[in-house]
C-alpha cells in the first residue's frame, strides 16, 4: 500500500533531504531552535556510526543517512528502534563503551519531542477550527431541546449510536468524528424513530392509568398463607407490618386489561408511589424502605429506596418518577435495616466457626457431619427457630406500609410537544403542501440552528411532496420531512460555512468573524452540549451576541441552567478520565469492603467535585489539594469520616487528621493506577503528569514489563522491586523524573484507603514492610510524604493552571493546541488567575478569545 | 411504521435490528437462494477472520515438535480431533501491533492513529458479495466499532479507510439471516423503501448546497458524508433487489443448535452465559454459510482490555487483569485455562462445520478461518497466536504446526486466505512477504 508510506508534505514540516547526519541534525537546529540536537549528533557520530555508518550498516542501519524529519513514517519508525535500543540497554552492545545516562536521556528525549511534534502536526488544522459532526451525546442533548422529548430507557438515540472515537482525549474533535456508511444508516433510522414519536395520530395507546394495591388486600388474598408464617410481617388493620423481609405484589398489580403482572405496557416514564409511616427502633433509627421490580436486567430493579421519617399513624407518600420497559414483573417492598428475627444456630453452637477448624484439619467428616447436622436441625435461614432475644420487636424500626400506587404511563402532554409544537395550525389547519411549507420554514432555522432560506427548504419539500401523491397522511409525510431534516448533514455537522462562496479550492481564506449564530452554536455546544435556546437564538437574531458583556453574561446565564450538568459530564469526564477508573476490578479477596455502590461513587467522585468547583466558584487550585471533600455515605464510610448519610454527594469539611483533599487523594484514581492485587506507581505517575500537567512522559519500550510478584521468602515492597527496575541505569534515565509522581502515592492501597505498611498481594499479619512515599520532584523539590508532595505540586500551580486551560481549549474548539494559540492561552491563565482561579472566569475567557469567536 | 406494532421480536432488537439493517448490506431484511444458482462454481469458498484481544499465554500454546505430528500445548488440546485441519503458525508478526492498540493493525498492518486502508474481508466481499445476500458480515463481543479507542470492536475497513460496525447480538443476527418477512412488512416495504430513497436524495442535494459554500478544509471532512450517503443508496438498491426472495429457512432440529429467540448479548442482563454466548455466534456464522448468506465473516471474539473472562470459567480475575501477570505462577495458569475454554468453543466450530456436508465435502473443507491477536505475550510484536483452519478442499495443505520465517508479517497469511478466495492482489497485500508456501503444498 503506497498510500501510508507517502511522505506528508503539509504544513511546514521539518523537510530535510541530507546525506550526512551532522548536517541534518544542523538543519534542525536551525529549523526548531532546539539546543539539544548538536548534543545527539555528536552522540551517535561518537557511538554510534562506526557500525551503523558507510564502514559496516551493521542491522542494515545506517544511522549516518537517517533524516531527522519525523513526519516521514519510516524515519519516524528506525528513530523509535534508536531509542528502544538505547533505553533498553542493548546498544552499544555488550563490549563497546556504553552510552552514558544523562547522554541516552537527552537523547532519547530529543526523539520524543520530535516525534510528538510530528504527531501534532499530523493532527493540526492550521489553528482554525473544522466542520465537525455532533457527537453522540451532542446529538441526543440536541434533538431532546429541539422537540421537548425525555427518551424511556432504552429509546434513546445513545442506546443506538455507537461510541464515537477521541483525539487529544475528547470527543469533540473533527478528525475522530468519522462518519461511515453503518453510522449514516443509523442516523437515518434514529431520525425515523424519533419523528415517530414527535408526530402522533390520535389518542395514545396506552393511557395514563393509575393501578393501586392496598397493602390490607393481601391478608384477603391467597398470599396471607405466606404472610401469617412470617414473624417479620404482620397484617394490621389498614396495611401490613414489616419488620424484616419483603412483601410482594402478589399479583394484584397491573396495567388495565393486561394478563401479566407488569404495570408498565409500553417504554415510559411511570410514578411509583408507596404511602407509608414507620416506628423508629429503640436507637432511634426510622425503617428505611426499598421498592424494586422483578427485572431480567438486575441495572433496571430498583425503584427508589427511601427513609421512612413520617410517623406510624401519619403516613405520607413516598414518590418516584422512573422509566419503566416492557420486562418488568412483580413489584416488592424491604425494608433495609431489617433485624433478623430467627436463630442462625442452637444457642451456644457455632457451627462457621467449628466447620473452618474442621477444614483446617483436614477432618473432611468432621465438616460433612456439622453441615448436616445443621440442616437436619433446622438451624439457619428463615424458617429457623425464632430468637428468644427479639421477641418484643417495638425495639426495632418498623414500617406501616398503607399502599402502593403506580401511575403511567406518563405523558407532559398529549399530543406531545413535539406534535404542537411542529404542527402549529392546530389540528383545524389545511394539511396541503402550503401548509407543510409554512412548518418546515418555522421548523428548520432551529434544527440547523440559523436562519435557512427558500432555496433550502425545497429539498424536504420534495419529500414531502411525493409522500402525499404516494398517498401517505399528513402526518407521515410531515414525519419522513422531519426524518430528512434530522439526517441532512446541515443539522448532524456543525458547519461554519463561508460568507462568500470560496471561489478557489486552494485559497486559504483569511479568518474572519463568526457569524451571530455560529457564535451562538459554539457557545451552546461548548457549554450545554447542544443546541442553543430561544434566549441565545433571539441576541444572535439581534446581532448582539458578540459583544463582549453580552457573551460573558450569557456564560452566567448558561451556566446557571441545568444543562450545564452536560459540561460537567462531558469536560471533566474526560479531563479526569473516570471511564478508566474501573478498568481494573479489585481482587474480592483481598479487598472484601469493595462493593457496586464503592465502585459506582469512586466514579461520581471527581465529577461532584467538578461540578461544585464550577457552580461555587471555588479555586480550580482545590483540585491539588483541598479543605473539603464532594462525597456521599458509601465514600464517606471508606474514607472514615463521620456524619454523613444518603447516598447524594455534598460537600462535607476536611477533618484535621485526614489525608484526603484533592484529586490525588480520591479512591478512583488510586483504584485507576492498580491492577486489582497491588498498585502501579507508574501508571499512576502518568495519570498525574498527564492529567495535572498535560505533560506526558515518553513512551516506554516494548516489552517494558511490570512489576513482578516477590519471590518465595522475599517481602519487598512495591517501591522496592520498582527500585531495583531503575539500577538498571538505561532505565532511570527517564523513570527518576516519572516515579516520584507515583510513589507519593504508595500510602493509597488498591481501593483508595490508607495505609501505612505494605498490603495486597500476598502481604498479611503485623511484619509487613512500612511504605516509604518520599521522593524528589524533577525540578528538585523533595518530599517526605504525600501531604509534602501535594505542598511541592501547589508550588507548581502555574503549570496546572495552563494546562487545565489548554484541555478546556480543546473540548471548546474541537481542535487540538497550535503553537499560534500560546499567547490566548497565556491571557487565559492571567485571567483565571485574576478571576480567583474560578472555573468561570477560565471559560470567560476562552469564550472572549480570538481563536473562539472567528472562523 | 408504529413501533407498537412490531410484536415478535423484543423491542431492542427490533430498534437494533432496523438499524443495522440499513448499516450493513449483510443485514438486510430479505429473501433467499433457496437452490443455488446453477452458474454457481463447484465449490463456494468462505473465509473468516477471527480475533482475539490481548493476546494469550505463549509460554502453554506452540505445539511440541513442528509438522503434522507435533504435540498439542496444553491450549491447544481440544484441537487434537481435527488434527489434519489446521496450522499453528509461529513466526507471525505485526509491525505495528504488540500493545492495546494491536486491532488496529491486525487485518491492515497499518498503526492505530494512522490513516486506515481496505481489509481483506472487504476486497473478498467485493469479488463475492456480489452472489450472497449479505456481501460480508461484522460480528464482535462489542457492539458498534469503538474507534478511537483502544477497544476496538471490528477489524473490517471499507476502501475508505472507514471502520465498519459490528453487531453483537445473537438474537439480531439470526432475524436478520433467517427471520421471514411476515406480511405486514413486506406490505410496508414498498413504502419503505421509497421514503428511504427520498430522503437520500433529498439529504444528497443538502450536502451539495453545504459543499458549495464550505471552504477545501471543510469539504474534506464533509466527503465522509457523501461516501456514506452512497454506500446506504447501493445498500438500498441491493435490499430491493433482494426483496422478493425469500429468505433461507435453516433446518436446525436436532442438532443441537441455542435458541436464538432466548439469546442474551453481552451487554443485556444477568443472564448472559458466555458458553452459550459462544456457541450461538459460532453456530450463526456456520449457517450463514451452509446458506449462502455471505462468504466472508469478521469476528472480534475477544476485545482489547476489557473482558473476556465469565463468572463460569472459574478464574479469579479478569483477562487483562491476568495478562498483566507479573510472571506470577497463577495468573499465568488462569490466563492458560481461560485460553483452553476458547479453544474449546473453537473446537466446537469447526465439529460443527465438519458435520454439515457442502458439495463433495464438509463445509470446514470449503472454509478458511484464521485467528490471530493484536499482541503475543506482555504486549509483544511477534509470538502471535495464529492458526489457520479449514479449507483442505480449497488447497490448504494443513501440518499442525510450521515454523515460518521469523516476522513473517501477519498480512501474508491474509494475503494467501484471500488469493484462495480467487482474489488476485496485484503485488503484495501490505508488508506481507507473499503467500504462505508451506501452507499450499
């Protein structure tokens, strides 16, 4: 294939053709201004040459003809091999003189940086910003504010579209948001699918239903049976009593005219209702309850789960609105905090502990026989023997449960918005062609978000046309337009089309200003990951939009509204990359505490986070260290701070002693640089000097390998055994200013807790070895801990103020860092800085910048 | 089209169903060859591709001895009763592999990050798509195409350079072989057919007006858009086509085949069973042959990173988690046992396709399937996985285990499955090194 092997010959690339490598590595000199490059030519003419030169080209290399320019694959590739070969030690070989570290380190820098430098050029639009399409999430958030629509589980176009590709770790960049023939295909039919349900013929379906079970028909049904064996569940008059267990909907709950049990008949949105009142036990806890469905997918089961506060002979009604599908079965009510009102075993017996020393025996009879006594004597389980200790169950929270109630499915209205809205005339208009025209002229300014001329609608009124002589209804025809204008590349592809036509292919036009409503959709795009709204539509049709103190109070403005929760999911998941915190499952051996709602707040963590930094206006400096925490009960458990329960994350004060505060002290990332069994000082490393910094280190070699398990009798921590990795000088030439970055973290174990001696593994009992987090920072700082290495990084605030503003840049624009944006970005640092470090005051001016309001 | 309306298949697959339907010419609602057309030559070749991410333990998997009677590793075992009808290939390589980002270069040679090239499923399929309902089929553990990332979910490129989706789901898959078109559909179709062609055109001449006004830069992104847009309008000619025939009604009692009807994806629910999982898909891209319905298959078996390890193979950890095995004694012996479970299914697949009979022989006869990964061991280039099976009928002189020059590109076993296919590569398929003699007796 001749195609991947062509040189690249845009942009000012360093283009080199010479015969002598001293000459080359001159011209890049001269060309990139780098001091470096005399050092590495006179490296390799010193060590290198002799063999691999004009005398031998031993390996059939010949470093001396090797062209400094990057942009050319194959260049590119023999420099990588130069660099393996010297970071790993293996040339010189064994016998010639070997290279020393400061020298394999400059040099293999030197390689890096080039090879980065071609990589970007590869992905540089020339500083300008390119036509893009919407990515999925753009897509969704667009057509749920363009038609008023919620999407039931599973309905929504993010159930169809496929993961959209990154670059430059987002995926708001043109060059990854391919289109392929599959995805075009996909677009259509979500287009088709949702204009189903933007235009409706007639009544719904499925009305609205309101299906009740009062919980005191149970004790008339056949299931009383069940209930009077229980002593958790007791009918009392009105209701029923539940003090431990659950109680069913015995199949007395269902949608009208249906023959099973399911409540919902179509996808939909549904309230569920439970109308209840409890005692709170002795200890003063309320009975908190946990309304689920039976549902073949276990993410799908639960409804809501709820304290119940109201008194026993005050109920009041607890409510959810949920989406439901097709699938679901049985509703059931628990109660959590159940007290377990029967015997595990005979009084005095202990048959868990007795079996495990049987097994640790090896007395396999001895185990077989208390297994079966245990059975034999009914011991265990629910039927067993009721305690005699809890018989007098006021001492426990219980809850008065009167009924539950479902309504749905739900609509805001019918017809739906969409409908209304769209079909203007009401259902009285004349559905002939002139009308349709007038729809499609009120409807496509918004679905392409500026103002569309005549010439523009004749496309869709063709459509529209032929389906009406084809002898379709209005309404379909008016739903294959709608499919049309969703699929047109006018509303998939953010498009800044030239005022003037271009009139030369070639020409590269001068930059010129956004119009008022490109503005508009950069801004709302960026912000809300969407269309812009009525608000930001009217000051573009106003030509007020680009001024100044207009752009800056429409920033307030769209932050404030709950849409900016887009920016929140959409920026700083990928800025912090939480979709990677969970790619490796701790061992459920070593780490029993680990749990789903662990694993699920670890995730949130850094998000609530970043949502109360931008909502609050606090210091994006808070992100090194911090005097507060954004968590809920799961992670306030784990990091052992008191006080906090329910599981919505809220901002909770630092206590004195504890070491959290910050990015680096949440439990993800450490979780995120762990392989399940012992943590990865490198990778984490990285994740700090990339995240933190946008300052990635230079690949490793192949075959770099981990860090292995100790052998038999030896106990060396991880530090250690990563310790002994770097004796090998070749390699601490680059791990010494990685390491450290990694190691000031070592007191996190697998799961993000804390601790002082070496865990995981097979580390176990009091002698573990003692964590040492010390280390020395590149630029010399040294710490002796991770709250001392937090202190060395605020130290470097400056760096982290660039580059969190250089990913923002990227998400803003959809186009990666140029050379050319230094000096914006540079007012953008000065004026965080001068807006007190706020989030807001960096998008300000992001929004304010040159690059963000011209084309 | 009231999507209440559509009551036999679940809602999701149906959704998915119509989706794909338009996305991938093999999906396609439609009819039949019931007979093989006369014209048709004697013996129908077929080829699969078939990957596995994140390499496997090569320290328990090359054969002891080379030949046809070299001894079986410890993964490889549950192949011993097809020896005869398939090569172990060691000395394979890819150039630009040996890391999570190994499927980019798997079926092209060419690096993640770079720009993409044809694969070689899809130059089979140009040259017998043509013939078969479905010109080629993507299936994948992972839905869609993941690009971009590393967990990429398809190795099949079209002439663009453009990944092509997968689809994951048993259920979907079948209904969209073998699921007659009931009444109500084909009255629909018609319809159908003629709003989707309306709106390409009138989605084409929105484009043109776009294109008009955008400047070189611009327009080169906006290609990808008519390259699509004309890729759904052959799609569509070829669903009309074929609408009238109906489609091939597999004979699947008592042979042991999964119900498709109950088939869970991977992404669905707790249900989901890997070990039927496996056997629905292996069995879905056998009948696809024995039918006719296409001749050429891709099939991620295994993504990068995640996965790959299920509740019911008994290991402790997940699959990249045991990759990363640090030399320890048990991971390596997990990493072994999940290995062997999918040779075991692979074992299953090829009985399956030794048991169905296809013109003078059996359909594994008439089928080259290769398997390889991104990476061997510890995100190695070379040590790679690679067998080919199948197609003794078609040429391939099977021994069990060749040692082939060392780094011999993975693209020249590609080139030498393709060129049996009857597709002639004019010099070499990518950095391959030219067929495979040793394989072609």
């Amino acid at each position: 294939m001749s195609a991947i092997r062509e040189t690249r010959t845009n942009g000012p690339a360093i283009q080199l053709a010479l015969t002598g490598l001293i000459v080359a590595v001159l011209t890049v000199v001269a060309t990139r201004g780098d001091a470096f490059e005399l050092d590495v030519a006179s490296v390799l003419q010193e060590y290198c040459v002799r063999c691999h030169g004009p005398q031998k080209a031993e390996g059939k290399l010949r470093l001396d003809q090797l062209k400094a320019d990057f942009s050319v694959r194959d260049n590119a590739a023999t420099w990588i091999e130069v660099r393996n070969m010297i970071n790993l030690g293996e040339m010189p070989p064994d016998g010639e003189e070997p290279l020393p570290v400061e020298l394999i380190e400059s040099t293999s820098g030197w390689i890096a940086a080039g090879l980065r430098a071609a990589e970007q050029q590869q992905l540089s639009t020339g500083g300008r910003v390119l036509l893009r399409r919407m990515n999925r999430y753009e897509y969704t958030y667009t057509v749920a504010d363009l038609l008023s629509m919620k999407f039931p589980t599973g309905e929504s176009p993010l159930d169809v579209l496929p993961p959209d590709g990154t670059a430059a770790g987002f995926d708001k960049v043109s060059t990854a948001l391919l289109l392929d023939p599959s995805l075009m295909s996909q677009y259509y039919t979500v287009a088709r699918r949702i204009a189903e349900r933007a235009i409706v013929d007639g009544p719904p379906a499925f009305p609205t239903e309101k299906m009740r079970l009062e919980f005191e028909d149970i004790a008339e049904s056949g299931a009383i049976s069940y209930l009077v064996t229980r002593l958790g569940m007791r009918p009392v008059p009105g209701g029923l009593e539940l003090i431990e267990g659950n109680t069913r909907s015995f199949g007395m709950l269902r949608y009208p005219g249906r023959r099973d049990n399911n409540v919902a008949p179509v996808n939909g949105f549904y309230r569920f209702t439970v109308r209840a009142g409890g005692w709170p036990g002795a200890d003063g806890q309320v009975p908190r309850i946990q309304l689920s469905h039976s549902h073949p997918d276990d993410s799908m089961k639960s409804i809501m789960e709820v304290d119940v506060t109201a008194p026993w002979d005050k109920p009041a009604e607890y409510s959810v609105i949920v989406p439901r599908d097709t699938l679901g079965n049985e509703l059931s009510v628990r109660i959590v905090n159940e007290v377990s009102l029967y015997m595990g075993q005979r009084p005095g017996e202990n048959f868990m502990q007795r079996n495990n020393a049987a097994g640790d025996e090896n007395d396999f009879a001895e185990a077989l026989r208390l297994a079966g006594r245990k059975v034999a004597e009914g011991w265990g389980g629910d039927r067993s023997t009721p305690d005699p200790d809890k018989l007098d169950v006021t001492r426990f929270p219980r809850v008065f449960l009167d009924y539950l109630e479902v309504e749905g499915p739900l609509y805001d209205q019918w017809p739906p918005a969409s409908h209304t809205g769209i079909l203007f005339g009401g259902e009285d208009a004349k559905t002939d062609l002139a009308y349709a025209r007038e729809v499609f002229a009120r409807f496509l300014p918004r679905a392409w978000r500026r103002p569309v001329d005549d010439k523009e609608l004749k496309p869709i009124l063709a459509v529209v046309r032929q389906e009406l002589e084809s002898g379709e209804s209005f309404h379909e025809a008016i739903r294959v337009g709608l499919a049309t204008a969703l699929t047109s590349p006018k509303f998939l592809y953010l498009a800044e089309p030239a005022v003037v036509t271009p009139s030369d292919d070639n020409a590269v036009a001068a930059t010129r200003p956004l119009t008022e409503f490109e503005l508009a959709s950069r801004l709302s795009y960026f912000l809300w990951s969407s269309m812009p709204d009525d608000e930001l539509f009217r000051l573009a049709a106003r030509g007020t939009l680009s001024r100044r103190e207009e752009l800056t109070s429409q920033v307030d403005r769209m932050l404030a509204d709950p849409k900016s929760d887009r920016f929140v999911e959409g920026f700083a998941r990928q800025w912090l990359r939480t979709d990677t915190f969970l790619a490796f499952t701790p061992d459920k051996y070593l780490y029993k505490e680990y749990d789903d709602k662990l694993a699920d707040a670890v995730v949130r963590e850094p998000l609530e986070f970043f949502r109360e930094v931008l909502q609050e206006d606090l210091s994006v400096l808070n992100f090194i260290d911090s005097d507060f925490l954004v968590i809920n009960d799961r992670l306030a458990r784990h990091y052992g701070i008191a006080g906090v329960t329910g599981d919505e994350f809220r901002r909770v004060p630092l206590p004195a002693d504890s070491p959290r505060g910050g990015l680096l002290a949440m439990a993800g990332v450490h979780q995120a640089g762990s392989d399940g069994i012992r943590t990865k000082p490198i990778s984490r490393a990285v994740y700090v000097r990339e995240v933190l910094f946008d300052n990635p280190p230079d690949p490793p070699p192949p075959n770099a390998g981990e860090i292995e398990p100790n052998v038999q009798g030896e106990r060396l921590t991880v530090r250690e055994r990563l310790m002994q990795h770097q004796q090998i000088q070749a390699c601490a030439a680059c791990h010494r200013s990685l390491d450290p970055y990694g190691l000031a973290l070592e007191n996190f174990n697998v799961i993000g807790l804390w601790r002082d001696r070496q865990d995981g593994e097979d580390f176990r009992g009091d002698k573990t070895p003692p964590i040492d987090a010390s280390g020395r920072l590149p630029n010399g700082s040294d710490f002796r801990n991770f709250d001392e290495f937090r202190q060395a990084l605020r130290q470097q605030e400056d760096r982290f103020r660039r580059s969190l503003a250089r990913k923002m840049w990227v998400y803003a624009l959809g186009r990666p860092v140029e050379p050319s944006d230094d000096p914006m970005l540079s007012q953008a640092v000065e004026e965080m800085k001068s807006g007190k470090d706020s989030l807001r005051s960096l998008i300000k001016s992001l929004v304010n910048s040159k690059a963000f309001v011209t084309k | 089209m009231n999507f209440q309306t559509v009551k036999p298949i679940s809602r999701r697959n149906f959704l998915r169903g119509t989706g794909v339907c338009l996305a991938l010419p093999w999906l396609e609602a439609l009819s039949a060859r019931g007979v093989r057309a006369a014209s048709a030559p004697a013996v129908v070749p077929r080829m699969g591709m078939f990957y596995f991410g994140t390499g496997m333990n090569m320290r328990e998997f090359y054969p002891d001895g080379f030949g046809r009677d070299a001894g079986l590793s410890r993964i490889l075992k549950p192949l011993e009763p097809h020896r005869g009808r398939f090569t172990v290939l060691s000395g394979t390589w890819l150039e630009k592999g040996g890391g999570h980002g190994g499927a980019y270069p798997f079926s092209t040679s060419i690096a993640i990050g770079e720009k993409q090239a044809v694969s070689p499923d899809q130059l089979v399929a140009e040259l017998h798509g043509k013939q078969t309902r479905f010109p080629s089929l993507q299936l994948s553990v992972k839905r869609g195409t993941g690009f971009g990332s590393q967990v990429l979910a398809t190795i099949s490129w079209n002439r663009q350079g453009v990944p092509l989706a997968a689809e994951n789901d048993p259920q979907t898959i079948f209904n969209q072989l073998f699921r007659p078109t009931d009444e109500q559909q084909q009255a629909e179709q018609a319809d159908e057919f003629r709003q989707r062609g309306s709106v390409l055109d009138a989605v084409l001449a929105d484009a043109r007006q776009l294109h008009a006004r955008l400047g070189a830069a611009d327009r080169q992104q906006l290609d990808q858009y008519f390259n699509s847009i004309r890729e759904v309008e052959l799609t569509l000619r070829r669903e009309i086509d074929w609408a009238d025939r109906p489609k091939p009604q597999p004979d699947l009692a008592g042979k042991n085949y999964g119900d498709y009807e109950k088939a869970v994806a991977p992404e669905g629910n707790g249900k989901f069973v890997y070990d039927t999982y496996a056997k629905l898909m292996y069995d879905l891209i056998a009948l696809a042959f024995q039918t006719d319905s296409t001749r050429v298959i891709t099939y991620v078996v295994r993504t990068e990173l995640a996965g790959g390890v299920y509740p019911e193979f008994g290991v402790s950890k997940g699959y990249h988690e045991l990759t990363h095995h640090g030399n320890d004694p048990k991971n390596l012996d997990e990493l072994a046992k999940v290995d062997t479970i999918y040779m075991q299914h692979w074992s299953y697949f090829l009985d399956r396709l030794a048991s169905i009979r296809d013109g003078d022989g059996s359909l594994l006869d008439h089928t080259m399937l290769g398997f390889s990964s991104g990476m061997g061991i510890g995100h190695s280039k070379d040590l790679l996985p690679t067998v080919l099976s199948g197609g003794n009928g078609l040429g391939i002189r099977h021994q069990t285990h060749v040692a082939l020059k060392e780094q011999t590109p993975l693209a020249s076993l590609w080139q030498t499955m393709t060129e049996k296919m009857g597709v002639t590569i004019e010099g070499r398929f990518q950095d391959s090194s030219g067929t495979i003699g040793e394989l072609l007796g």
